[in-house]
C-alpha cells in the first residue's frame, strides 16, 4: 500500500508524496501504555441495531456508521472540510455533500449494491445524505444529479479495486505497517512537524490495540502519550485535520473520548478531482494548496521515538523532538555523519551539532571520527564513559534532572487529573439541575391538601387536630376565610 503522506518543511505544512520502499524491516516490539480505569466510567451506551426499511430492507447491509451516515446525514461533521475552490462555483456545503456521497459509495460498492439501486437510494428515498442529490435534481433536472452520483460512484469503484480489502485483524495490522514504513520515511520538519510526528506515532501505537483505524482516544490522554500540552496536541490534532490524514467522527461523550480516524492515503473529497470526466481545471479544486515531489532520506526507528518520547527528557525544554529524532534516526541505522544525520533525522545543520554535542556531554553517542555511534544502553537512558564524557548518565530520569525537565510529565498528569475531576463535579451539579428542574412544581399554597381537611369539612391542623375557624374550602378546592366572604364570593361550601 502507498501513498502521500504529508511532509512538513520550514515554511508550513505542504503535502508532499513519500513512498515507502520495503513495508517490513524488523520484528512488531509494540509497548502496551497503561490501561484506563473504567471504574469510574458509567454505562456505555449500546448500539442499536440498523432499521432497515423501505429501499434498504432489500439490500446487502451497510456498516453501522455508514448506515448511520445514510439514515441521519453527517451530524458529527466528520466528512465536512473547507472548500479548495478559488474563484469557482463549489461551496463548502457542496465538497461536504461530495465527501458524505463518496463515502457512501465506497461502503456501498464493498457491500455489494449495484449502480442502480445505489441511485435509487440516493434519489427516491427519503434518507438525509441524498437531500443534496434530490435538491440538485429538483434544480437541474434528473440527467445532472444522475452524472453527479455517477460520478461519485465511479470514484469508489476505482478506490476500492485499487485498494487491498481489509478483512481480517492481520490484513489491518499489514496496512498499518505500510502506514508506518511510509511515516517513518517522511520528513517531518520544524518543530510542529516533530509535534505531528509524535501524535501519529501515538495514534498508531492506539490503533494497533484496536485493531481498526477507527480509534478513541481524548486530548489529554493523546497529550500524556505525546509527551507534550493539551493545547499542543490541540493545535497537532488540527494540522493533520487540515492535511487529511486525520478525521475526527465525533465529538466524544461524557464517559469516552472523541473518535477519530487515521486516513493511510489522500484523497480528493472535493467534485472536481481526477475521477470526473474533466478531471483537474485550472481554477478549480486542484488549484489548492500545491502537491510536490521532493526526494527524501528521512528513516528513523518509530518504535524506538513511541517508546521515549512521553519521557521528561524529552520534553519541549530537554531533548525535545529534535532530539528525539537523532536518536531514533541512530536506533534505525547506527553510524552516521552530521549531514547525514539532516536528511533522516529532518533537522537543520547546526540543529544537528547542537543535539549531537548534548547526547555526547550525556554518553548516550560516542564519537568515531566523521561518525556518530549510539551507545549499547542508549535507548534505556544509561550513557557510555567516553573522552567527551566522564559522568555519562544513569538513566532517563537523571538525564531529565540534568536537563532541568524532571517531574513535568508527573505535573502534567496532575493537571489533567484536577481537569478530569472538576469536569466531573461541573456535571454532576449539572444533572442535579437538571433533575431538580424535572420535578414537578410544587401545589399552590392556596389548594386544599387532605390532611388539612377533616371528616366533616372542616379545616383542621394536622398537628394538633384543632379545629381552624373562619377557614373553608371552596367548591374550586381553594381555601377561603370568613364565612360572609364566602358567601359572596362563592355558592357555596363542601361538607
């Protein structure tokens, strides 16, 4: 499996094609992090299953979020995007339609439904993701809206045959080892590019537990595994959002984080790409941000970067991501120069030197002439005595109290502990509200209540069972004083 993967340089994020040569290069050493304590979780909600009625009732079932999709239309905003156009005709409301009827029609296509009936779907039922097909129908006539779903149909035949189905969980795992080779390869440049580095380094090492590219994971905890802040995860999150190769599917639910969904390819989601007869015009919606081909040497260790970089010594002020970077470009190949170090590891020349003297002053790189060489205990943090260090480090936590980052991730955690706690009891005075607001009103201070009321009709006290005069009750159940008012004012009295 290839394909794009965005490639970050100095002047922003730009997409940026990388193949991957050879998917496979060493054994699977995934690292399990820390379970979550769902004790503290409420019931999960259980998915209904699909009403399938009407023009569905006699065709091959979708997937529950696509059927999901087709029935309520798009109410997470997973599929809308902003509109690529410049000086065109299409709206954001239109690529949103564009991308929903895509996806649509690949999952239609791998169900088994012909291009009859996926039209027929489309146009006559009265599911929420055709209205754009039924509204362009009503406008332009049957003939455009048929084209346009042609269109969209034809697009995801061609994505399905070119893609490998993913049938079981080891056909996933054999796409996310490919997703990985072509990730590893891809210069990832700046300091934002090393931040979306680690986030998808984060997300692959969750979807692996999944088993799915479909994963659920929230802000803090992704932040915890990035080894970075909530709102730079945030801002990485948004990056690859922009870039497409991230999707989010929902917002997430008081208990579960939001859900999300790793793209392993780019793909156009606008109504004028290289599927349509036309295919790219100028000014149209390939007129976008550009797509280049640079010729890459990035190749770093991802595994060996997943399993150091939530460590404090390789936090924003530490190591950081550039550091983080030469090592894992050292763990995958061992023994290089500085201007070789630039191309796998992303970084600038005097980046370079300046990562290479730290790890040197800290044992964890020796020096061999023009080359440099990874200590043996390298990656555990335990340094090598050599003549460019004479007190090597211990281990990561040492390296990170030199460093003067220790103890950032422990604060970090109890920050977003105290944040999970005070959003817990802000929803708990919520619900509280909101029951007290459900109960019903308490009865008019003027309306008779039985144990006030005697045999005889006579208004008592409950408490001593005294009789109370001058106090009636009216025929409209009211309580009334003075029996010459209440013969004005009333017709009579009961009892």
């Amino acid at each position: 499996m290839t394909g794009p993967i965005a490639v970050y340089s100095n002047a922003g994020p730009q997409p940026v094609l990388a193949p991957r040569h050879s998917p496979a290069r060493r054994p699977h050493r995934a690292t399990h992090p820390p379970k979550m304590n769902l004790s503290s979780l409420g019931p999960q909600a259980v998915p209904q299953p699909q009403q399938r009625t009407g023009l569905l009732a006699a065709l091959p079932p979708l997937s529950t979020r696509m059927h999901k999709l087709l029935t309520l239309g798009d109410q997470d905003d997973a599929y809308a995007t902003g509109s690529l156009q410049r000086g065109g005709k299409n709206t954001a409301s239109s690529d949103h339609a564009w991308a929903t009827t895509r996806a649509l029609a690949a999952n239609a296509v791998r169900a088994g439904w012909t291009q009859s009936s996926f039209l027929q779907v489309m146009l006559d039922g009265p599911y929420k993701a055709g209205q754009h097909a039924r509204t362009l129908q009503h406008r332009r006539g049957y003939d455009k809206a048929a084209a346009w779903l042609q269109r969209a149909w034809d697009g995801a035949q061609q994505h399905v045959q070119s893609t490998d189905p993913i049938t079981t969980r080891q056909d996933f795992h054999a796409a996310l080892a490919a997703f990985r080779a072509r990730i590893e390869c891809t210069p990832w440049k700046a300091v934002a590019g090393k931040t979306d580095l680690r986030n998808l380094i984060a997300r692959m090492e969750i979807c692996t537990q999944a088993g799915s590219w479909d994963h659920t994971v929230s802000e803090r905890d992704l932040a915890e595994r990035m080894g970075c802040s909530r709102t730079t995860a945030h801002n990485s999150n948004q990056r690859l959002l922009h870039t497409k190769i991230l999707r989010q599917l929902d917002n997430g639910s008081p208990t579960e984080g939001a859900r999300w969904m790793l793209i392993s390819h780019l793909s156009s989601t606008t109504s004028h790409h290289w599927s349509t007869p036309k295919g790219p015009e100028a000014g149209g919606a390939m007129s976008g941000p550009a797509v280049r081909r640079t010729e890459t040497t990035a190749d770093i260790d991802s595994r060996s970067a997943g399993r150091l970089m939530h460590l404090d010594a390789f936090a924003h002020h530490g190591l950081g991501g550039s550091g983080l970077a030469v090592l894992a470009a050292l763990a995958e190949r061992d023994g290089q120069s500085p201007t070789e170090l630039q191309g796998s590891a992303s970084i600038s020349r005097p980046t370079a030197y300046r990562q290479l003297g730290r790890l040197k002053n800290l044992g964890l790189v020796r020096h061999e002439g023009e080359l440099y060489h990874l200590s043996p205990t390298a990656l555990e943090g335990v340094g090598t005595q050599t003549h460019d260090c004479a007190d090597p480090a211990a281990g990561w936590s040492e390296t990170a109290e030199r460093l003067g980052t220790a103890g950032t991730g422990e604060r970090r955690r109890r920050h977003h502990e105290a944040q999970r706690i005070h959003w817990r009891r802000k929803q708990i005075r919520l619900a509280e509200h909101r029951r007290t607001a459900q109960q019903a009103p308490l009865p008019h201070s003027a309306v008779v209540e039985p144990q006030y009321l005697g045999a005889d009709g006579c208004a008592i006290d409950p408490t001593t069972g005294e009789v109370i005069e001058d106090l009636y009750m009216a025929t409209d159940g009211r309580w009334i004083f003075g029996q010459e008012s209440a013969k004005n004012d009333h017709d009579g009295y009961a009892g």
